[in-house]
C-alpha cells in the first residue's frame, strides 16, 4: 500500500476530510528526529494535530501548528 493510499483511507476511517500537506508533516517528524531524537517524531506530529485540531482542525490550523513546531526547532539549531 502507498503513503497516499494509506493516508486516505486512515482520514476515511477517522472520519476526517481534509486537504493534508503530508510533505510538511512528513519534514516536520525528519526535524524533530534529527534535531531533538527519534522518539520526538511522533510526538511532536501528535502534539501539532492536536493543537490543530483545538484550533478548529481546518488545513490553515495544521499548516499554523506545523510552521510554529518548525521554527521551535530551527531555534533549537541556535
């Protein structure tokens, strides 16, 4: 099964119906990995689709949580 299969059927399944920009989630757990520790990766996508979706869930909540995550992590190269 692809990544973009498998992706679309998991959003069926949790009833989601989004416009997901996978590639950035995708860069965002890469960062984390490398940045802080493997186990930050998944962490840190659960808690940016978790405050997203407090935010309302829409794709400009996910794509605010993910480019705050993101800078949070580019200081961390500080």
């Amino acid at each position: 099964m692809s990544l973009t299969s498998w992706t679309a059927e998991l959003c069926e399944a949790l009833g989601l119906d989004l416009d997901l920009e996978s590639d950035a989630i995708l860069d965002l757990a890469r960062d984390a990995a490398h940045q802080i520790d493997r186990p930050a990766a998944p962490l840190t996508t659960f808690l940016v689709g978790y405050a997203a979706g407090m935010r309302g869930g829409s794709s400009d909540d996910i794509a605010d949580c993910v480019d705050v995550a993101s800078e949070l992590l580019a200081n961390q190269e500080s």
